[in-house]
C-alpha cells in the first residue's frame, strides 16, 4: 500500500469511482471540489472525533461521517480511500495498521489544499538552507476561528516580553504570527521584531507568502499556546513547543495523539505532567514541568487598572471567570449547552438574585468583576452590569491590551468553576470559590481529567445561590475558611510559585 498524492494526472484511476474521504474538514472539501469534478463522487467522511460524526451537509447533499471501525463495511473494488486532512501522513500510517484497508487498498491519495501546496513547495526549496537565529510566536485558535485580542497574548506573549527584556531579539530574530500585522506597528520598532500575518500562508501575493514560509522553514524554534497545525511539516531540526493556555478540570474534547506534531509542552505540575501525557498521547520526555509564562504576570499586575476598565475604588475586589457553555459562531464544536435562567451565568440566574448580589457587594464596600471568557457568545449572556458588579468582555480587554493575569493580582479572592484561571490563581493563595451546579451535567457533556473533580477544586464548593452569597461575605469579612485545603493542593498542583516561569522555559530548551 503507497501514498499517493491527487493531481490532475491520475484522475483516470479514479474515474468511475466513489470516493470515501478521512477527515472531516468543509473548507478541504471546497477545495477539492473547485478544483477536480468530484463532488457527485463522494459517499461519506471517516473521522475519528466522535463529535465530528453523524451527517454534514454539503452543497445539498448530507453525507454520513462515520467511525474508523466503519472502514471494513466500505467496498474497495469500487471505492477509492481520500485524505482530507493537514496530517495526512498520520492519516496514512494509522490506515497502514488498520487490516480491513491493509488487505484490500493498494493506493491510499491524500488531497492537498492551496496551504498544504505552498508549504510543500517551500520546504523543499529551503531543505537544504542552515537554520536561521529566528524565533516564532503564535497564539490563539486555528485562523478559522479568530477571536480578537487572542493573536497576541497568553503564555506566548508572556514568553516574548520576557525575551525582549532580557535582550534575545539581539542574537535572534523575534517574529509573530498574528491576523492583521498592521496593528503592531508599535511593537516591531524594537530592534529584530516582526510581526506576519497567518494568512499569507495562501497569500497571492509572492511577498507575502515568500515572508511568510521563510520564518516557517527557517526559525529554530516555534513556540505556540493553541493551534499547531501550521507548523505540521517542520524540519527535524526545528524546535516546536505546545505552551498551551493553561492546567485547569475540563478535559479535551476529542483525543488526538500529538506526540509527533510537536516536541515539548509546557506544564505546571508533574500532576499534569501525567494528565497530559494521556490527554494529549505525548511521551514523559517532551514535558517540561517550568510553570506557565503568562502566570508570572500574577505577580506583577497592571498598573491604574480601575481608571483603564472603569471600576470603582472598593475595599475589596472579587474576580469572577465562569468558562463558556455556548461558544461564538465559528466555534460551534466546542459548545456544551445553554445555561438557563435571565442572566446567561451559573448560579446568578434571574435579575432579582444579581440585584441581591449588588446589594450584599454594597454594604461590604466590593465590587465584583465578571470577566467572560474569550470564547463565550455574548449575547448568551444578559445585561449584568449594576453599581457594585463590573462586566468585562474579551474586546475591552483586547483594546486595552490587558490580558487577565495582569490583572488577578487585584484580586483578594476569585470564584471559578472548571477553567484554568483558577489553578493560574491558585499560585497567589487566596481564596476560591467554585460554582458547581452544573458539576454533573458539565461531567456528562465535556469531562474532567480528574475522576473525583471536587477532590481537586482548592477552595469552597458552591452549588446554590445562597452559597455565592455566603462566600462573597465570607471574603467581606477576612474569613478563609478553605485555606488548609488549597495550600495542600497548591504544593500538588505547582511545582514552582515564584513568578520565574519564563526564564526557566528559555533555559530547559537552551534558547
């Protein structure tokens, strides 16, 4: 059995044939379909996502997207097997071990899109160019699912600032992916920064693609918190690092092994040194238990914060991070459910408890900061603005370019449910309220890496709206009444807490 790349030469050795494509991905399809006369041909999609599975409904027709067990009721006299995926070469091992397609497939042919073209194309030119002293950063979801503010920010931004202070764009050139280059023009007047647009990957324009793919091929390190399939085909050489967005309960929602499309991650902990491993299918080897670099801006927080977002002076602040449930369009995938109730938030679910809420942060002299998560769907969620309660959305903070840990070192307690923030809070050591009302319904929907979850939660369980309350007057009056539990999961939890993440990620890679 061969891998056979589809061209316009071997279209007669699947004329008269259906085609049966691995991956579920529309814009491949698009792609496939404009360019070859194929679309009457296809019968149905293999993916390995159980959430990807079921129908997709294509140009008018529905086609079934099954599971790879499905692959042995597939006549292969009569059926051709396509890849429709940026790791086709996976693909095409993992379908080498499957004996259904072993026995029966002789040619297994992956389709490549215009990105996969270019890339293809570039590698080889520069395959045999020295590596360069060049540096690239990328943070943020797949291009597909742009959310603004999220191309230039979390560990990876931590990770640059901490090299632009300490002096590395001197020996190496310190470049960004990012969707619009033109809005960092203040930051490339540092001495070797420079900021590329992820879409020039399929630019039409020569410049721009020849910028781009240079970086790409040439740079000895890649450092990204989210999507990494931009980087699939790098060099042996080069060094590509998964520093992720952060350690908290919710579990991935589709398991990919990633052990081949990168070669270290970062971690906190060797506790999620274990979970990642089996999350994400990595070796031992390729976790670097450093610390996360954007939690070293806990320990520096931005400065006038109130005047920047609008906040009043109070005696005390409380920060509340709820995780989204339902996710903004283009990110469909990712949603959970609705939350009901008037609010659109756990626990507070009706206007009249928010204005109790209000009342009770009053007469404490606190103010409670909401900020939603970059994910959210907004207009899921209600107008929760009153005196003593402060709504902060991803695109204020994105205009101010203030990222969230700049901001949790304000913050003499916060209230979390499963995101990562909480554990990113937990290095501070303060009080933490969880709300949990939805604990069974969130285990059933997306999973934990935790099987007793709770167990692992360092802080106060809150599961009604009273207990909200409760622990808002707790945090009113100095009481911690959690306090011995989140230490011991603070020792469990982090490995370091002394704000020197960053240096020490530069240091376990050599940079």
């Amino acid at each position: 059995m061969k891998l056979e790349r589809l061209v316009q030469e071997n279209m007669e050795s699947v004329a008269g044939k259906g085609i049966v494509c691995y991956g579920r991905s529309e814009s491949y399809l698009r792609e496939l379909c404009a360019r070859f006369p194929l679309q009457d041909k296809l019968l149905g999609i293999i993916d390995d996502n159980k959430r990807s599975q079921g129908e997709l409904l294509f140009r008018g027709r529905s086609l079934p997207v099954m599971d790879p067990s499905d692959l042995s009721q597939i006549d292969w006299k009569d059926n051709i097997l396509l890849i429709t995926d940026d790791y086709y070469r996976e693909r095409y091992e993992a379908l080498c071990q499957n004996s259904c397609v072993g026995e029966n497939v002789n040619i297994i042919y992956f389709f490549a899109n215009q990105e996969t073209e270019y890339e293809l194309a570039y590698r080889e030119h520069y395959q045999d160019h020295a590596l360069e002293n060049m540096i690239v950063f990328r943070s943020g979801p797949h291009g597909s699912a742009y959310v603004k503010g999220m191309d230039f920010s979390d560990n990876a931004r931590a990770l640059f600032e901490y090299m632009l202070v300490q002096g590395y764009n001197e020996r190496y050139r310190l470049v960004w992916l990012v969707k619009n280059p033109q809005e960092f023009e203040e930051w490339q007047k540092f001495k070797n920064v420079e900021f590329l647009s992820f879409d020039w990957s399929v630019s039409e324009n020569r410049e721009e693609r020849d910028r781009y793919y240079r970086a790409l091929c040439l740079a000895k390190y890649i450092f990204f918190t989210d999507a990494y399939g931009f980087a699939r085909n790098c060099r042996s050489d080069q060094t590509r690092i998964q520093l992720w967005h952060g350690c908290g309960f919710k579990t991935r929602v589709n398991f990919v092994r990633c052990e081949k499309r990168y070669e270290y991650t970062t971690v906190i902990s060797e506790v999620y040194s274990k979970i990642h491993q089996d999350v994400y299918g990595l070796r031992a080897d390729q976790m670097l238990v450093t610390g996360y670099a954007k939690q070293d801006w806990l320990f520096c927080p931005v400065k006038d914060w109130q005047e920047k977002l609008g906040v009043a002076k109070a005696r005390k602040y409380v920060f509340w991070l709820p995780t989204f449930r339902t996710a903004k369009t283009g990110l469909d995938n990712l949603n959970e459910y609705d939350l009901e109730g008037q609010t659109g938030l756990p626990i507070v679910s009706t206007y009249e408890e928010l204005s109790q809420l209000d009342e009770i942060l009053h007469s404490l002299n606190m103010v409670l900061v909401l900020k939603l998560h970059p994910f959210q769907d907004r207009e899921k969620i209600g107008r929760v603005d009153m005196e003593n309660i402060v709504a902060l959305d991803n695109e204020q903070l994105a205009d101010l370019d203030i990222h969230i840990n700049q901001l949790l070192g304000h913050a003499d307690a916060m209230i979390s449910d499963y995101s990562s923030a909480a554990v990113d809070y937990l290095l501070l050591d303060r009080p933490i309220g969880f709300t949990l009302d939805d604990v069974e319904e969130y285990a059933e929907s997306r999973g934990f890496v935790f099987p007793n979850v709770k167990e692992w939660m360092p802080g106060k369980e809150l599961f009604s709206f009273e207990d909200f309350c409760s622990f808002v007057r707790e945090i009113g009056a100095d009481v911690d009444s959690t306090r011995a539990k989140r230490q011991e999961l603070r020792k469990k939890l982090h490995r370091y807490r002394d704000g020197n993440n960053c240096k020490r990620i530069a240091e376990a890679l050599g940079v």
